[in-house]
C-alpha cells in the first residue's frame, strides 16, 4: 500500500511503500514501518492487490 506521509503544516512530503502480506478480504492486520522522515500525519494513498 502507498501511504502519504505529511509535515506539520499538512504538505505532503513523500509517498512510501509499505509491504503488507497475507491479509484475507475483510480481514485487518497491525504493521509498523520506521522513517527516516519526521511526519506530523500520514494518510492512506492506495491499496494494491496482487
């Protein structure tokens, strides 16, 4: 999924790529990706399905 990761002031700084893997449809699963940038937000981009 693409996340859109935001400052402070809410602009966008940079889109990043999280992998998430085996999640059933309708079904929910907890990730966490460490950044070398400091957001204030992020908000959900997009969603792919393989």
């Amino acid at each position: 999924m693409f996340v859109t990761l935001y400052d402070d002031q809410n602009r966008p700084l940079d889109d990043v790529l999280v992998q998430v893997r085996n999640v059933a449809s309708g079904d929910s699963a907890r990730f966490e990706q460490r950044l070398d940038l400091q957001a204030g937000a992020a908000k959900l981009k997009y969603v792919g399905v393989n």
